[in-house]
C-alpha cells in the first residue's frame, strides 16, 4: 500500500489555518472539468482549495453538477456557481429560477456579480438578499468586465459597502480569466492605487482578489502578504500558488518567514 504523501517540515513556511479558512483562501475556476478529473485534481491538492467556481454558465449544462458538488463538499471545499449565470437569469426574469435550481443540486454558495449585464446596483442589491435570505453564502463580484470601464478606488469602496450591508459574505474584486481590467491594466499590471485604497478601506479577509497571472499573484502575496485571498485560479496553477503562497518560488523566497516579517514591518506591507 502506498504511504500517503506528508508535507517536510524542514523549512521555515508561513503558518496556513485549517479549512474553512477566512484568509488564505485559494477560489479556483473550473471551466469544464469531468467528475474523472476533478477526482485526480483532489487526490493532490484539494487541501489547498477553499472555493471551487463552476466558470460562467458550465453548471448549468454539467451532467455531473451534483456529484461534483457533493465530492467537494467531502473535501471541505464551497461550490458556487459562476455570476454570468445569475446575471442571465435575471435578465430572462427567472431570478427565482435559479436560486430554486442552486439549492436543488447542492450548492452552498452563489456569486452576484453585475459586470456583464446593464444590472441597476439596486438590482444587484436585491439579488444579494434574496440569496442570503435563502442561506446562501455571498460572493459579491465588484467590478466591469469590460477594458473601457473607468476604474474609480471610491466607487468601488462604496459598491463593496453597499453589497457587504446587503448580506454579501465576501467580495471578488474583478480581474477576469485575462487578468486584463478591473484590478488589472490591458497589459496586466496591478492598478497599486486600487488595491491600495480596497486594504485601507475594506476588511481584507473579506476580499478575494481574481488573480490569474503569476506575476499578480506574486505581486499581491508580497505586497500584501500570505494570508491574502487569490481568485480566478486555474486547476493547473493550484500547487504553483501554494508554494507562491509559502514562499518556494523565486518570485516571494522568504515570504512569512521571521526575516521576511522582520523587514516587512518597516515597510507595513504584510497583513
């Protein structure tokens, strides 16, 4: 019989809590796995997934939905199903549609998200309490999809405080699969004034920040720590964030270490 595989101990990692976590948590995209897959995709890292996204409107065709569901709940791991849904849903005038149909297959969690629809803020208010109201778990996704959109830190504070009074349990900060708006310039790179404004604003362990690329995700672990929340990440990159996360890549050696805590509380950059 094969000995299961146990993490060394003999470097120095950040110290990870146990799931359910509040910070640390890895929210993942999944756009289109088979139950075949996602079983071999647990066998190695469900202990580092926290949120499992069934991505835009996959859930909605996939055959396997509930046994997919149910084999991540055993993994400790929330299903929510991707917000363009919703938003298709509320376009048609079957809000109730959906919420019936998210608690019949199993899910515990739903993203209400606006960016790819002319949805009011009113609207989108209402969504989020009708889903709480039904005991669901709230992601509130802030942010446009589309790369013309103004991207103003105020607007955003006070969407995320509307949704959070609303009943919104968390919020996803819009980067989208590309890494190309929201939080992110066309090119990539990290708008630092937003993020900076959401970590004075905001309850950070709230937050769970769509991170695609490496160098974001690397950028937003050194700046703003091991414990922040990364969104968006593929099934692929799972294992390549954890050890972004415990600082066994190039891009954050160090990180959470008592050096590397010694010198970031100069610089206040780690939560």
């Amino acid at each position: 019989m094969t000995k299961k595989h146990q993490k060394p101990t003999f470097l120095e990692t950040p110290a990870r809590p146990t799931k359910p976590r509040l910070t640390g948590v890895t929210h993942v995209l999944d756009k289109g796995m088979t139950l075949t897959q996602l079983d071999a995709t647990m066998a190695s890292t469900a202990e580092y997934i926290d949120v499992w996204k069934f991505g835009w409107g996959t859930a909605y065709l996939d055959p396997e939905v509930r046994d997919k569901i149910r084999r991540l709940r055993h993994h400790n791991i929330q299903a929510c199903p991707g917000g363009t849904l919703l938003e298709i849903s509320w376009l048609q005038r079957r809000a109730d549609g959906f919420f019936d149909w998210v608690e019949d297959v199993g899910f515990t969690a739903v993203e209400v998200s606006n960016g790819a629809t002319a949805m009011p803020i009113d609207e989108k208010r209402s969504l989020i309490r009708l889903a709480a109201d039904r005991g669901l778990d709230v992601l509130a996704e802030v942010g446009s999809k589309s790369p013309d959109a103004n991207v103003i830190p105020e607007q955003w504070i006070d969407e995320i405080g509307g949704d959070i009074d609303a009943g919104a349990r968390r919020v996803v900060a819009e980067g989208r699969e590309s890494g190309t708006v929201g939080l992110y310039e066309p090119d990539g790179r990290v708008r630092t004034d937003l993020v900076a404004a959401l970590e004075a604003a905001v309850d950070g362990t709230r937050i769970i920040y769509e991170a695609p690329l490496r160098t974001q995700q690397a950028w937003l672990l050194r700046t703003i720590g091991p414990s922040v929340n990364l969104g968006n990440i593929t099934m692929a990159e799972v294992l390549s964030v954890e050890s972004l996360r415990q600082g066994l890549r190039a891009d954050t050696i160090g990180l959470g270490t008592a050096s590397d805590l010694e010198e970031t509380s100069l610089t206040g950059t780690a939560r």
